[in-house]
C-alpha cells in the first residue's frame, strides 16, 4: 500500500520523537530525509517503508538474528531504473545502506544498515527460455522459489540445498550445490547478471565484459546491485534423497562420510554431514541427494543402514527434497559462521571434528545462553571447479576445496565478542589437523560466503585480491558501494 503524505508525515513526527527522546545520533535523522526523497523520485512499482509498517519486518528480516538492524526505512525497488535514482541518492547523500537479498548473510552488517535498507524482494520473476537454455531470475528470489518455478518445464538451475537461502549472495560469492559436482559452482553457471553500477546506469554483464563479469563472480555488492541472474539451465527429473536425523552412532556416520568420500566418483551423487549440538546432546543430520529417480546400489547403503531417530527419504521433486531439511531450528538466535577449506575427509579429521563439537560445547554451554554448535562437512569431487573458467574466487581451480561450515548460534549479544574468537580458534585447529595429516590447506581459500567478518580478503581471494581492487576502482571511483556492508576491496 503506497504511504500517504499524511501517514508519512504522522510517521516522521512519531520518528522525530523517538530520535530526540533517545539521543540518537543526528546521522538517523538525516538517513529519514533521505528515505522521503527516496520516496518521491521513485516510480509507482517501487516503495519505502517505515518502522512499523509490515514490509518494513520482512524486509529487514535477516536468518541469523544479528545480521539484523534497525533501518531508517525500507526501500522495495520494483524497477532498475528506480534501482539506479536510489543509488545516485544515496551516492549524493554519502548515506549507508543495506543490499538484501534473500538476508542469509550470518555476517553482521553485510546486507544490512542503520540508513537505507535496500530489499530486493520485488524483483522476484523466474522465466525460462528453452531455446537458449536459460533462466532469468530476480536477485530477491530464494532458492525455493526458483525450484518452484522451473518445475514445471522439466529444468533446474544450480542452487542451493536448503530451504530459504538467497539466490543473490549465493551466486555472487559461489554456490556449492547438489549439482556441483555435474556442473560447477552456481558462479561457473552464470550467462549474465543484469546489474546497476554504482553511478545508477543499468548494464547488461556477459562475457563480452571480461573483467566485470569475472569479478562479479564471486565480487559480491563491490560493482553495483544485480537485479536479474541468467543461469544455465539443466534438464531435472524427480531425484532421491532427503535427510535423516541420527542420535548416538557418531563412528557409524564418521565411517560411512570418510567412505563416501573415499569411494563414491559418481557425480550425480551428493551428501551434507552435520553435527549439531544442543542442550547437551549431538544429533547428526545427513542430507542425501542423488539426481535420478533411484541410485545405483551401494552409494548410500552405509548411510541407510545407520540406526535413526527419524528419516525422510524417498524419489520425489528436487525442491521438495530441499524442503526436508530443517534449517529453522536456531530461529531467532544470533549467528555466525566460519569455515576452513580441506582437500581431504579422512577418519582423524572427521574424530577432529566430532572432538571440536564436544570440546567447544562443554567448554561454552556453562556462560553463552541458547548455545547451538554445528559443524558441517561437505565432501565434493576433487574435480568441482573443472567446470568452470577463472572468476573472482575460487582464486585457483587446479584443485577442489571443500568448506566445512562452521556455525554457532546463541542468545545475548554479550556472547558475540566471545563466539567469534572461538569459531576462529577452532577454525585454525582444524587446518592445524589436516595440515598434520598431509593436506596443504595453510593457504587454501575460503569460502567467503562461510568466512566470518574478519576474515582477509587474502585468504579468501587470494592474489585476485589486486585486480579485483582495479576493477572496483575503475566502476566505482566514488566508492560508493563502500556505504554498503560486505567484503570491501
Ligand atoms: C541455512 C543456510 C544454508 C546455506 N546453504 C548454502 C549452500 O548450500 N551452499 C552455499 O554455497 N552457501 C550456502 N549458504 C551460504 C549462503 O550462500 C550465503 O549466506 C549467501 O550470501 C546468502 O545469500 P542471500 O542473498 O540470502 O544473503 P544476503 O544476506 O541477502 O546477502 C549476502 C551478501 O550479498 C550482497 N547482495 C545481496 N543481494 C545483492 C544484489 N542484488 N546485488 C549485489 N549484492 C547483493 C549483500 O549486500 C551481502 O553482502 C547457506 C547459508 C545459510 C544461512
Ligand atoms: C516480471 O515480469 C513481468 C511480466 O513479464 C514484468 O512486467 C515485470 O516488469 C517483471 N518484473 C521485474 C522486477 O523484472
Ligand atoms: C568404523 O570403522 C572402524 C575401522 O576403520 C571400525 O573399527 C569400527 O568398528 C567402525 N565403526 C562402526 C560403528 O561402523
Ligand atoms: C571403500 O570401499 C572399499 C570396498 O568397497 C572398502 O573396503 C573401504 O573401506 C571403503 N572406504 C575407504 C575409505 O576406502
Ligand atoms: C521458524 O520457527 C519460528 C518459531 O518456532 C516460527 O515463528 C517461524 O514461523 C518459523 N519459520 C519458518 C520459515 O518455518
Ligand atoms: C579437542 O579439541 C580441543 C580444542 O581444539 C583441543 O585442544 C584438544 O586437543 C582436542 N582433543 C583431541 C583429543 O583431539
Ligand atoms: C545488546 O543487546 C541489548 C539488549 O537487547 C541492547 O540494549 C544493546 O544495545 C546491545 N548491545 C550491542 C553492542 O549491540
Ligand atoms: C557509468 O559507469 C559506466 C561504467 O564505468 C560508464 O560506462 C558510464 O558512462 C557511466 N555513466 C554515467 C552516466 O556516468
């Protein structure tokens, strides 16, 4: 519903009152003269909301509690070109802003802001043009939504494994898919990005621009806002899999990960190992996926034949098996995560894991409320970056890494300071480990949609680091997606 000038007027008085009554910095009141310009240069199929207002929730809502602010207002592009009039906005203004997409950044600050929280829900089209192969969907889009949309043609894009995740920061920082192994990275997938650059000018970016469309891949908000992904499409079928929920029987699952890892090629064939724990017990997921109607005999059979707590697997659609997984269970928790890059899943590293989840457990659960610890291995062919060409990250592809997720949830902000020293801490024991087993992991990349805040661009890019701070400095000489949150070269 488009605010009235009277309920806008009403809003910035109540707003006028609450900035003086709490002292706020003067920078809040500014940051709501900016949203009403915002609101009367942008067209009809855009809107701003104010605190209070119900899109205003939605749009700052965020999965991880504390990858949450309050915003001066909300702002819902429903055009590129009102995506453009909003950056030349806040570029005069100089005013911080927020770039969400699907808000599943476990990175305080990095989609969202005390200024202008930009949400992109509304560009949330999925179309699919067989005769080039392709689907174009919207940058507000989450995965589910996709699935659900391309469905009905018998294709699929490389996406997400979980329910709820963005389609916009998971393509532009990568992609590990259940698909990952046949096709690439969602990155290695992408035909173009239809993206506005930080001087509000709407361009299409293919191939035919090398540098933009390299550093796009895996660059983040650093070149401007996407609105719209062209992804290759694939055919898909109904697949099988789900997850199971396991309780005890920790060696059965170390066995049966090590030896999917060591013996399974086949790459239709994917697996998630998570171990979470809570209130003093570990309860291990397994996400099984393979892409046909029924696996070849043997893949999964160490798997199935584990005792469970309780199990959903079966031949059904690529999106209801994403659905099984339970990804709601720290709803309303505060969270990060962290990663480290490995080349190989052996027993010991998998007892090094399992020997971090009871270690960090025991020794926090005592002084961080809500604690949830969960780390999660996720074995890829060595052969997973062969399907694509250089981008941004990874910065080499002459091997396959794999991320282990890291991720800690809790209640009190008091335990933020605390969480992540421990999360880095653990981190770097569990690259100790495989170091000391023979992998080279002191300087593989990290996943920077895992990496916790205070990660190196180094370590992450590596030595891409220097051309893709050339690239951010020939399209945005002004630096003003540097008002935005995010890794900033
Ligand atoms: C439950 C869960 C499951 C996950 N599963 C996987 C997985 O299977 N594989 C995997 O690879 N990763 C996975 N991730 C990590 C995920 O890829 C990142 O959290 C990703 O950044 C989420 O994208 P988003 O759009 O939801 O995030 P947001 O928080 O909205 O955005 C993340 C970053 O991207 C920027 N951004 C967002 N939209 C735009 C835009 N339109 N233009 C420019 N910049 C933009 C933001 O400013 C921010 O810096 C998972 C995360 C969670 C919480
Ligand atoms: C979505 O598709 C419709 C129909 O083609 C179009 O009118 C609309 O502009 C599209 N929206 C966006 C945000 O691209
Ligand atoms: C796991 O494998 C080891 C050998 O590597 C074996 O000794 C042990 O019994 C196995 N445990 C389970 C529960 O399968
Ligand atoms: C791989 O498969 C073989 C035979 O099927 C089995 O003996 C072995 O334990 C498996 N695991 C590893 C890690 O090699
Ligand atoms: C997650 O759980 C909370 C509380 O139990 C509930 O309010 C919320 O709607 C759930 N969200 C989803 C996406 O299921
Ligand atoms: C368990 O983890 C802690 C913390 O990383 C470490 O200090 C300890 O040595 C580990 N124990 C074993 C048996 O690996
Ligand atoms: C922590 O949370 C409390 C209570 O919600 C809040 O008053 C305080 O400002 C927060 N502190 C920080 C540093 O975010
Ligand atoms: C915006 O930036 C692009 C890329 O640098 C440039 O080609 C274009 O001319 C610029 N537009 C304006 C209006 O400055």
């Amino acid at each position: 519903m488009p605010l009235t000038t009277t309920a806008c007027t009403l809003v910035l008085s109540l707003l006028s009152a609450l900035v003086s009554t709490t002292a706020v910095q003067p920078k809040s009141l500014s940051a709501l003269e900016v949203c009403v310009e915002i609101a009367s240069t942008v067209s009809s199929a855009s809107e701003v909301f104010y605190p209070l207002e119900p899109y205003y929730t939605e749009d700052s809502y965020h999965w991880s509690q504390s990858s949450s602010q309050v915003s001066a207002c909300t702002v819902e592009p429903g055009t590129a070109e009102d995506v453009g009039a909003i950056i030349q906005i806040l570029a005069r203004t100089e005013m911080p802003f927020g770039v969400k997409g699907g808000g599943h950044s476990a990175n305080p600050g990095f989609s969202s802001t005390t200024g202008v929280q930009i949400a992109m829900a509304r560009f949330n089209n999925v179309t699919y043009d067989a005769s080039a192969g392709t689907a174009t969907i919207g940058a507000g889009l989450i995965w589910d939504d996709v699935y659900a949309g391309l469905e009905q043609y018998n294709v699929n894009v490389v996406g997400g494994r979980v329910t709820g995740v963005g389609v916009a920061g998971f393509t532009l920082g990568g992609g590990y898919s259940f698909l990952s192994n046949q096709y690439g990275l969602t990155i290695d997938t992408v035909q173009a990005f239809e993206l506005v650059l930080p001087n509000g000018t709407f361009t299409t970016v293919t191939a035919s621009n090398p540098d933009l469309f390299w550093a796009l891949k895996g660059g983040f908000n650093n070149f401007g806002i996407v609105t719209q992904f062209v992804l290759q499409a694939y055919p898909q079928g109904q697949v099988w899999g789900g997850s199971i929920i396991i309780i005890g029987e920790t060696d059965a699952v170390k066995n049966a990960t090590a030896n999917f890892y060591a013996n399974v090629t086949d790459p239709k064939a994917s697996i998630l190992t998570t171990l979470n724990w809570e209130l003093g017990i570990t309860a291990i997921e397994l996400n099984l996926f393979y892409d046909a109607p029924t696996p070849p005999d043997g893949i999964f059979d160490e798997f199935l034949a584990i005792p469970y707590l309780t199990s959903d697997i079966s031949t059904r659609s690529f999106l209801s098996l994403v659905l099984t997984a339970p990804s709601n269970a720290t709803f309303g928790l505060r969270g990060f995560f962290d990663t480290v890059s490995i080349t190989d899943i052996t027993l010991p590293f998998l007892d090094a894991v399992v020997n971090e989840t009871e270690f960090w457990s025991t020794t926090l659960a005592g002084d961080v409320p809500g604690l949830f610890v969960s780390y999660d291995i996720e074995p890829f062919l060595p052969s997973v970056y062969s399907r694509g060409s250089s981008s941004a990250w990874p910065p080499t592809r002459s091997q396959g890494f794999m991320p282990v997720n890291i991720y800690y949830a809790w209640s009190l902000n008091t335990s933020d300071s605390l969480i992540n020293s421990v999360m880095q801490e653990s981190a770097h024991h569990l690259t100790q480990v495989a170091i000391s087993e023979g992998q080279d992991v002191g300087n593989t990349p990290l996943y920077p949609n895992y990496a916790i805040y205070d990660t190196a661009l180094s370590s992450m890019y590596g030595d891409n680091v220097a051309r893709l701070q050339a690239i951010q400095a020939q399209y945005d000489p002004d630096n003003v997606m540097a008002l935005a949150g995010g890794w900033k070269f």
